[in-house]
C-alpha cells in the first residue's frame, strides 16, 4: 500500500508540470503531425487503380485504398513515425531536465522511493499523450472526410462497424508504440542524464542510422527497435508482421525499463 500511496502522490504532484509550456505545445504538435499526416496521405493519393489491402506503407497508397473501411484511419497510421519521435524527444528531455536542473535530488530528499516517483511521473505523461492521441484521431478523421469530398473519394465504407473497429485499433497500436517510445526515452535520459546526449544517441540511432540499415538489410525491420515500434504503430508491415514485432518491442521496453529502474535506484544523484 506505501508504494501504491507513492505512485499515487508522485502521478498528483506531475500533474502540475503538465501545465509547462513545452508539455503543451507537445502535444499541440502531436495533434498537428497527425493532421499534416492525414492532409498528404489523401491529397498524394495515387489516383491509378490498385488493390486495397494491408500493409502500406507512408502514404504509398491509392483512391481505392482510401475507399475502403481502412481508408479511414490510413494518414493517422502515417504519422505513427512523426508521433515515435516526439514522445521519445518528450520523454528524455523530461527527465533529463530533472537533472540539468539540479531539481532530482531535493525531490529524493523529500521522497526516497525513486520507484514510486518514476512511475508516478511516466503515468501522468502517458495519460497526458493518450488523451492527446484520441484527440489527433479525432482531427484527423475530421481533416479525411473534408479531404476525401474534394478528392472525390467513396467514403461509404468509412462509417461501418468496420471501419471503427479499425480506427480503435489503430489508436490502441499507436498508443501501444507511444508507451515504448516513451520507455526508451526515458531509460536513456536515465542513463545519459544529459538532454543533449540522450537526444543525439536517441535519434541518430532510432532514426538515420536504423533506416540506413534497413536499406541494405530487409530483416531491420523486424529487429531494430525503432522500425519494430513504428511497426506495431501502424499495424504491422510487409517485412514485419503484427504479433513478432509486438512481442519483440514488449522485449525491448522490458530491458530498457528494467535497466532505467535499477539505474535510477541505485546511481548517485549529486546535482
């Protein structure tokens, strides 16, 4: 019950920070990435004949794909890439501004069970980005209706049963890939303590460096960390099916999870 109280203290006192400027325009932007993604998914729809079905990838897509039930939700499945790299940048630098600011070790003078805190603080932000995700759904189902009435585009099968079980599923994948992300980041942050170091490793490898690969190497897809979660963003891919990348993104977010815990706990907080 003392660790239960902990998280529940440490979730209530985070929900303040929520209120920060750069928390807000956060997940402003995730809203906006999402509409940007829905805006060039329909309006670069090929209008050449192809058959619909699973698997596509970016806005490599065509009209008839857009008129079916999973035309719906395809530009927010787009931008599950933009979505990754901004909960990652969210993350790191919420918790390496903790120690940029010398602010951690009074907070562990005040409250010694690190773990409490950790998880009270990544509750209140991955509250703050599923909230914000529905609400980019939201918009972008707005932005995709008004889109495909210019484009012409058969939107009967949008509003099936279908369809929104789709576009719940397509929530729950991103929301899914967000709170790996959102691990990664913070176990990096954790280790590195240093924003701009936590940025630059994050990114460069998760991003450049993973797609380099997988240029020459088709089988990144389902092995590289930040392919494996953008891949159960969307869905699964062609090179990277559902249920493996799940169970090796959930391997994934167990280490790094496990490693920014034992981390935290047991390094020395001297700023």
């Amino acid at each position: 019950m003392n660790a239960l109280h902990c998280v529940v203290r440490a979730y209530r006192a985070e929900l303040i920070k929520l209120r920060r400027p750069a928390t807000v325009l956060a997940m402003a932007a995730l809203g906006l990435l999402t509409v940007l993604s829905t805006v060039l998914a329909i309006t670069l729809a090929d209008p050449t004949s192809s058959p619909p079905g699973p698997g596509t990838v970016g806005f490599d897509i065509s009209l008839d794909q857009l008129a079916t039930s999973q035309g719906l939700i395809l530009g927010f499945r787009g931008g599950t890439t933009f979505i990754g790299l901004l909960v990652f940048v969210l993350f790191a630098v919420s918790i390496t501004a903790e120690y940029g600011q010398g602010t951690l070790r009074t907070l562990f003078l005040k409250e010694p069970r690190r773990l409490g805190w950790l998880a009270g603080r990544l509750g209140v932000l991955l509250s703050a980005v599923a909230v914000a995700l529905l609400a980019a759904l939201g918009l972008s189902v707005a932005a995709a209706a008004v889109l495909a009435a210019v484009r012409g585009v058969e939107t009967e099968a949008w509003w099936t049963s279908s369809a929104l079980g789709d576009a719940a599923g397509a929530y729950l994948n991103a929301l899914l890939a967000a709170v790996f992300f959102a691990v990664i980041g913070t176990a990096l942050g954790i280790a590195l303590r240093s924003t701009t170091a936590a940025l630059l490793v994050g990114i460069a490898w998760m991003f450049p460096v993973e797609h380099i690969v997988q240029e020459s190497w088709g089988t990144a897809t389902s092995v590289l960390p930040g392919l494996v979660f953008d891949a159960v963003g969307r869905g699964g891919l062609p090179d990277a099916s559902y249920t493996p990348a799940l169970l090796t993104a959930l391997g994934y977010t167990l280490v790094a999870g496990a490693f920014g815990a034992v981390s935290l706990s047991r390094r020395d907080v001297t700023a």
